[in-house]
C-alpha cells in the first residue's frame, strides 16, 4: 500500500508497521512497534486519533491527500479551523495529531514547513485569529466545601463523588491520573496518606511520582477520611488490584475494581457543582488542579513550592496561575494614593 492510497479507515497503522525497516523480522517488528506504541499515553493517542479523523474528512471532501499531506494543505486546514473558533490550543493539538501520524509512517512532517509555521503564527496575531485559550475556573476552598456539602453520602455515588472531588482537589491530580488511580497506589501513614501516581501528563516514562494528603481541618471536607469511607463502603480497601474509583450505574449499582474513565471524573465534577448550584461557575474537568494551584499561590506559597506539588516540569508554567494575584499586587493605585 503507497501513501497516497492510504484511507480515513487505515490511518492507525498496527505495531508491525509502525517505523520499522522491510526486512526486519516480524517478531522483532512486533516488540519494537509495541513499544513505540507504548511511547504516548493513551489519552494522548484517543486526542491525536479525534483531531486526525476530522483533519482526514476535511481532506477527503476537498480531494486532497491526507497522507502525506503536503504544507499547503495542512496551512487552509488550520487557517479553516481557526477561522470557526478552534482555540490556539485547540490547533496546536491539530498540528502534533498531522505529525504524529506523519512520523510514525517515516513520511516527511509538513508541520515543520514555514508555510505552516508562519500561517500559525499569523492566526495567533490575526485579527481573525485563533481564539483565546479561555482558562479553567479555579475553584476555591469554599466552592468545594459548598459542592461536597451539598452531597447525599447516604450513597454508595454520593460516597464516590465526594472522595473524588476533595482527594482531586486535595492532590491537584489530573482526571485521568484519577481514573487511572488503584489501590496499590495508596500508603496510608497514620492518619496521612501517600498517593504514587504511576504514569501521568508530566511523567511519560513511568517513574512515578508520590503525593502527601494529610488530614483535613474540618471533618465534612478531609479527603483522607472521605477516601476511607468510600473503600471501606466499596469493599476495595483491602483490594490493591482494584481501581480507586469506580463506576456506578444510574441503578446504583457498582462496577467493582473497573476504573472510571477522565471524562467520566470530569463529569461528577460538573454534575456535583450544579446540583450545588454552581452552575455559573462553568467548571471543566481542569477546576479541580487549577484551584489547588491557585489556592496554594494566593495563601502565600512560592511558586517552587507551587511547581512541586503541581508537578511541573518548568516554574514558567505554574507562574501562569499567579498572574491575578500579581497583577493586583503591581497595580498602583495605592502606591500613588489615587
């Protein structure tokens, strides 16, 4: 099969295909593509498969080849999509799906071409540019406590959600580093506990990385005892191999040790905020981490402290969440007594 005969239905080539010389013997092809495969996170192949199959249609009503695709084509792609509100972000994401796919079959990257480089560079100064990345809502220590107290726990999901909702707020984990959460993962230490966190965004080899949730002040928000509750109601805490949490059907019914999928734990986020009608608040799955970041920043952390507990890999991207609070504290009305 050439390039050019390459079809919206073939674009996810299998292991043994992937960057692999001709002559290479199928069994040795099969353990390298695997670990190619391997090399990006799930989440990062479901987003780079999403954005490939529209970037595929686009193509195929145009008549042009998405595979390779040549840098004019991928230029009128962007500029097609930014011009109907896709944020910058939003194209970012569009551009790593057309390489990826284009490097894992040696296939020239047209992303790297100036055409395209200098046509997303004017989408972001345009005047019909990309749209702004609109920031999460960070929520704050009251929204949660408003949130979990609007929770019924007499429950087996009212247990759940509250658990998740104060150990994600508590930890600044991610969505899908909370799906993917088991019970191996949890040490706890007295009334403390210790959450590794085996593979996230920040952590693509897998090292792990370990985070400290001590006892809350007030019982109705301690996430170190929701937790427990929820385990023990769950009958997973003395279950290492079982997901953290769980998914529950709309019968109340419990799918033991089957983890819930980010979009999932978004969910109960959005869900849970409403019912606590916070509805205007227009939370994302990402409220969670940005208000423990910010929360942290605004009682007076560093923002190396900051950095660590978010799990950075650079300060200048948790800097990003101290802009509020420095633009308040460098505003001169009060220095020159206006």
């Amino acid at each position: 099969m050439t390039p050019e005969n390459v079809t919206s239905s073939e674009i996810v080539p299998t292991p043994d295909a992937v960057l692999m010389p001709a002559d290479q013997d199928v069994a040795d092809a099969q353990l390298v593509g695997a670990a190619l495969m391997a090399s990006r996170s799930p989440g990062t192949l479901r987003t780079y498969a999403s954005y490939w199959r529209g970037f595929v249609a686009w193509c195929e009503d145009r008549d042009r080849a998405s595979l390779p695709a040549d840098p004019d084509t991928v230029a009128r792609y962007i500029a097609a999509r930014a011009h109907t509100g896709m944020s910058a972000s939003g194209v970012g994401q569009v551009l790593a799906s057309i390489s990826y796919h284009h490097q894992r079959t040696r296939l020239p990257d047209p992303t790297t071409d100036p055409l395209v480089v200098e046509t997303r560079k004017g989408l972001r100064r345009g005047p019909r540019g990309t749209a702004a990345t609109k920031p999460a809502h960070a929520v704050t220590v009251e929204d949660v406590h408003r949130i979990v107290a609007a929770i019924d726990t007499s429950e087996l999901v009212g247990l759940r959600d509250r658990a998740l909702i104060l150990l994600g707020f508590a930890t600044g984990m991610r969505r899908s580093e909370l799906g993917a959460l088991m019970v191996r993962d949890l040490e706890w230490k007295g009334g403390d506990l210790l959450v590794t966190i085996r593979v996230s965004k920040g952590d693509q080899e897998g090292a792990g990385q370990v985070v400290g949730v001590v006892r809350g002040a007030y019982a109705a928000s301690d996430p170190v005892e929701a937790l427990h509750r929820w385990l023990v109601a769950a009958d997973a805490l003395d279950r290492p191999d079982c997901a953290v949490f769980a998914p529950i059907n709309k019968g109340g019914n419990l799918r033991p040790c089957t983890p819930m999928s980010g979009h999932a734990v978004g969910d109960v986020l959005i869900r849970r905020a409403d019912a606590a009608g916070l509805s205007s608040l227009s939370l994302t799955a990402h409220s969670l981490r940005a208000g423990l970041i910010t929360a942290m920043i605004e009682a007076g952390a560093s923002l190396p402290q900051a950095q660590r507990v978010a799990r950075h890999k650079s300060v200048s991207t948790t800097a990003r969440y101290a802009r509020g609070r420095d633009a308040l504290e460098d505003s001169p009305v009060r220095m020159i007594g206006l």
